[in-house]
C-alpha cells in the first residue's frame, strides 16, 4: 500500500500470512494487516455514494457453521480484472453458491452449467446468512478446470498443456474463515488490538458510536 497523497494515506505496519506461504502458492493465501492510521467504515453518513464495501461478522461461534453446505452463501466479485483483458465495469455481481467442505483451510464449489467465475475475482468475499445475520465464511483463492474447448470462454484462459484450447472453469476454491479465527485472534493479542477490535465490533452491529476498522 502506498500512499497517493498526504492527506489520504494509508500504510500496513505489520502484515501477517500463513506458516506455509510461499512463492508456489501464493494466489492461494490470505494476509492480515495492521494499517498505520483507522478507517471510518461503520458511519454510513460518512460514505460516498460510491463506496461499495459492507461490514461483514466473523463466524466465531463455529457450533452455528457445522453444516456450511446447507447455508444459503452469495460470492461477491468484479469478474476479470487483468489489464489486457479488462473491460472496465464497476458493477458488482453476485452468484448463489453451495459450498462444500475439503482439505482444510478450504472450500470449494462445483459450477453450474451458466455459472461463470474468473481468475479476476480471487480476493472475493463469500457471504452466508444465519438467522437473518450476514456472515464471512469464505475468501475466494483459486478457479480449477477439468475441461477445455476450442471456443474463447468468458474468462480468456488457455490451458496450460494445450495453448491452442481454452479452459473451461469447472469450480473454485475458497479459504475457509472458520479455520482462521484463532490466528486472526493472535495477530490481534500480538499487536494489543483485542480491546479496539471487540469495542469496533459492538459499534458496527450494535451501534453504540462511530467505529474505527
């Protein structure tokens, strides 16, 4: 992060990543940051008609997501995102997903037959509702092809064996939240931020004042 002015700049004093992180499999982790300055986000009046950002709970009671593949899950994304392909679009889009427990930390879906999902949506959230209560259990990582055709396909990929063939996207994996909490707890212990992130997250769901993330 670098800052493109001095009176809106951000840097992250302390980064976190997983044990087994490493060059091979980086598009698949997911990183903690500690920014040097707060972010305004749970004071709606103070937001821009353009701010497209919501305020999602942890799912920190893991007795109510025993069962992810039965929760009613939406995955957020901007589809494709390289420079060369880009089509610039701020529209943000929305697919209904049934998630599906695998190897830990992850999850992963199996794509229907007109959903579409693009290596330009890594990073995106996954939302699943519990009694009404929005919550962030997946990060997308990584899309997975089993096919290929002779036709481009929506996202551009050629497959890696043939550079003739396209890759057809058959499904996507996501880092599973729920095997996060712990360590996002002793980043949080090891900085001294578990008063300031229990305080925030009583303002932003309860309401009691103006919250700074």
């Amino acid at each position: 992060m670098s800052p493109k002015s001095a009176s809106s700049s951000w840097r992250f004093l302390f980064s976190a990543v997983s044990i087994g992180s490493s060059k091979r499999n980086a598009s698949s982790d997911v990183a903690l940051l500690l920014l040097s300055n707060p972010i305004e986000v749970c004071n709606a009046a103070k937001r821009s008609p353009q701010s497209h950002f919501e305020i999602l709970r942890l799912p920190m009671s893991t007795g109510v997501w025993n069962r992810v593949e039965d929760a009613h899950c939406t995955l957020f994304g901007y589809g494709r995102s390289e420079e060369r392909q880009r089509k610039l679009d701020l529209n943000l889009r929305r697919m209904k997903v049934r998630l599906h427990k695998v190897k830990k930390p992850y999850l992963k879906m199996k794509l229907g037959r007109r959903q579409k999902i693009c290596e330009g949506d890594s990073g995106s959230p996954v939302v699943c509702v519990h009694q009404g209560i929005r919550y962030l259990i997946g990060i997308s990582t990584s899309v997975q092809s089993t096919e290929s055709s002779d036709k481009p396909q929506l996202c551009g990929m050629r497959t890696k064996r043939d550079d003739s063939q396209y890759a057809i996207i058959t499904s996507a994996k996501f880092y599973d939240v729920r095997e996060g909490i712990s360590e996002i707890f002793k980043f949080l212990k090891a900085h001294n931020q578990i008063d300031s992130f229990v305080a925030d997250y009583n303002k932003c769901f309860y309401g009691n004042d103006l919250a700074n993330i």
